[in-house]
C-alpha cells in the first residue's frame, strides 16, 4: 500500500496542478436542472461543463485542473455570474439565494472569490452615491463654484475610497489572480495615456492568462483608439499589429480575429472587414482555419449591408399579447429605423434626445422610429419610456441579449441603427442620431 505523508499531501493538494473542486449549492433550487460552467475568451463565454443540481440544490463539477482566469456560472443565457478559478486553490464552495445569480452569491470557500465579491459589492454600493453627486451637479449653478468644488471633493473621495480598498484586497494574495487582474487593467489604463507603443509594452496580446480577462477586449479597443488616424490605411495596420502581437499563441491570435472582424463588420468602415476576410480568414495570413463561428458571423455581415434584404421580425408589446410584423408597417413610409437599445444603457440615453428632435421634425410619412429593448424587465422597460419622454413606439419581448430582433440583425452592442427602406432594403447603418439625420436629410 503506498502511504503518503500529510506534509507532501498538503503540497499535492496545494500545487498548481492538482485537480481543483468546485461546487455550490441553491437555497431555493432553479427551475433547470443543471449547471453551466462557462471559460472567458474576452468578451466570448463558452460553456465548458456543466452539472447536476438535485433535489437538495447542490452541484459539484467534475474535478479537473482549471487554469487561472475568470470564468462564469449560468443557469440560463442571461442569468450569469462571474467567478475566478485559480489553481492556488483547492476548492471554490458557492451558495445562491435563489435569486439572480449575480445579487445573490456568497462564496464559502474561496479566497480569491471572496476578494473579488467584496470589490463587486463595495463599488455597486459606491453607484448610487456617484448618482446622486451627478444629479446634484446637473442641476447646480455654473456660478456656485463653492458647491461645485464641495461635489468634485466628494466624488474625489469616494474614488479613493474604493481604490484603497482595492488596494487592500490586492495585498492580501499579489500573486493570485484577482490581483493580476488588477494589476494589468492598471497597467493598460497607465499605458494608454501613451499609445500604441506604450499598449504593445505592457500587455502581452499572446498570454492566454490575459485573454481569459475582460481586459483583453479593453487593450484590443484602446489600442485601436489611440492610433494615429495618418492616413486611410491606419486601421488597416493597427489591425496587422494587432494579430502579429497574438500570434504566439492560437487561441489568443483566433480571438483577436474574430473580435476585429465583428466589430469592424458590425461598425465600419466595411471595406476594413473586407481586408480581414481577404487576408486573415481566407487569405494566407490566416494562422488557423476559420471555425464555425467566423463564417456564420462573416455570413450574418454579408446579410446585413447596404442593399441587402431587411431581416422580418415580430415586434412585441411587453404585457400585450399583440404583435407587430416589421415588414407590414415599412410600407407605411418612405424610411424606418430601428433603434436597439437597453433601457439601463447611458450610451443609449444619450441618443435619445437627439432621435425624439427627429421624429418632431420629420414628416410621418416618410419616417418611422421604432425602439427594441434588449430589457428584461418591464419595469425598467416603462420607467426608461416615461423618464426619457420618448415619441416613439418600443417594443419588447424582455429576453434580455436573447431578444429575437437583435440576433436576426446581429447586434453586438447597443446603441445600433438600422435605416430601412420602404421596399424592405437596408440603406444605412448610422452610428448615432446625427448621421441618422444626415441620412434621412440626404434622401
């Protein structure tokens, strides 16, 4: 019989190879059976396991050695929840209230969880006071210079509160990973104030450590925003950068990939897309073959430029059990826009007053606004509509990211518009109210 000593156990238990355990249980069990396991690849969570969850409401994944990242939980395409899986430790031990798995987490065991759940709750506790420092300086006088003062002081304060809060959780475990974590999203935010090169320093864009963080996505977007626009190829080789700095590594090089090919084709300019395709997917320059997902993305693209067919979608009343064809209101006038958004999105807000001056100004016949919550919650939904006096019809079927419209026209981030022509065709992608005006002004 082979005897092993509690010291070299401990060390097996404890060393970064060693399976790791992770389980939890549901106070009140969910109405699905199982579990997800989700991994991070930016801004891409695929599932990679799932689990069991019986009748008492517990679960236990499969032991197995998970490298250090950020990864989810979900019991359903929306309700997720963000943990960190760190060889370090043994055991990540989870309890849920029943509720939304974000607002009703308590991490048992975990140390690295429970730092980064102790962050997570300190700064959303922090928001509402945030709010109400902008609030009150929305509406004071540009004259009270000594109130003005008082609020920047106050805000200035609570900032440095959380950060020396941060800076404590930090220190408990510098080599763990919510430390690293926050370690190169300081060092990215410190490198962007001084470019490109700067960026390229400090972030490794071939470390599949970095990839499974939500600063990898970060880097990619403030490396492309601080590039010099010289010329009108720039992007063209900020994007080459970009895919030479991942290529150590596949997995990191297959990701930089994909995100620049649906951001470009989801943003413009769509010749950029088409260079990408050209050298990245089809091309030579392509250091592994296109998966499914880049064609049926590059696909979804090509179904949604200029000129192409308009997808028909049905759009819902929340609390109504009336629906509304697209393509039966289109010929009504001469263009129609769809407006996604989320009713909790402040970008969005910020288009609002602009389109609410466009449907004042614009003849009803030849314009129609029509909003597409990607809410999940009718209360939010009504609230936004009567807080931001919107003029224009919005509709729901509160599915959050899941809603129908929104993947039938591959929407990726709100605020997205789409100008649609009364014979069904797609004629524009504005970026915001302006060009939308442009646009509509143009025609």
């Amino acid at each position: 019989m082979i005897r092993v000593s509690l010291p070299l156990l401990f060390v097996l238990l404890h060393y970064p190879g060693a399976a790791q355990v992770l389980q939890g249980v549901f106070k009140s069990p969910p109405s699905t059976a199982y579990i997800q396991l989700r991994g991070t690849r930016g801004t891409e969570h695929p599932i990679m396991d799932s689990a069991r969850i019986n009748s008492k409401g517990a679960f236990a994944f499969s032991r197995r050695t998970f490298e250090p990242g950020f990864y989810q939980l979900s019991v359903n395409d929306t309700d997720r929840v963000d943990i960190i899986l760190d060889p370090r430790e043994s055991m990540v031990d989870l309890e849920f209230d029943g509720g939304p798995l974000q607002s009703g987490i308590l991490v048992r065991a975990s140390s690295e969880n429970q730092r980064m759940w102790a962050y997570k709750r300190m700064s959303r506790e922090a928001q509402p006071r945030f709010k109400a420092i902008k609030d009150e300086r929305a509406v004071a006088s540009p004259q009270d210079l000594g109130l003005i003062k008082v609020l920047a002081e106050r805000e200035r304060s609570i900032s440095e509160g959380l950060e020396f809060a941060l800076d404590s959780l930090v220190d408990m475990e510098p080599e763990g990973q919510f430390a690293f974590a926050v370690r190169i999203d300081r060092e990215l935010d410190q490198a962007t104030l001084d470019g490109p090169v700067a960026i390229r320093r400090v972030f490794d864009f071939s470390n599949p450590r970095y990839l499974r963080s939500s600063s990898y996505p970060k880097a990619i977007m403030v490396y492309l925003q601080r590039t010099p626009m010289t010329d009108e190829h720039a992007l063209d080789r900020a994007c080459d950068t970009l895919l030479h700095a991942a290529g150590r590594d596949t997995a990191c090089w297959s990701f930089v990939r994909s995100y620049l090919i649906e951001l470009f084709s989801t943003y413009g300019p769509a010749e950029l897309t088409q260079y990408l395709v050209d050298n990245y997917v089809v091309g030579e320059a392509s250091l592994v073959p296109p998966d499914d997902a880049v064609l049926k993305l590059a696909a979804e693209q090509l179904r949604l430029v200029n000129g192409a067919k308009a997808m028909d979608v049905e759009l819902v009343d929340p609390g109504s059990t009336d629906t509304v064809s697209l393509f039966g209101i289109l010929s009504e006038q001469a263009y129609t826009a769809l407006f996604f958004y989320s009713s909790t999105c402040d970008h969005c807000h910020m288009q609002m007053p602009g389109l609410r001056r466009i449907v004042e100004d614009m003849d009803p016949r030849t314009f129609r606004l029509i909003g597409i919550a990607l809410d999940a919650d009718e209360q939010e939904f009504r609230q936004a509509l009567s807080d931001h006096a919107i003029n224009w019809s919005c509709y729901s079927h509160l599915m959050g990211w899941g809603e129908p419209a929104a993947k039938d026209y591959a929407v990726k981030a709100t605020p997205a518009l789409f100008l649609i022509d009364r014979s069904g065709r797609i004629v524009g992608k504005p970026m915001d109210h302006e060009e939308l005006r442009e646009m509509l002004e143009a025609n």
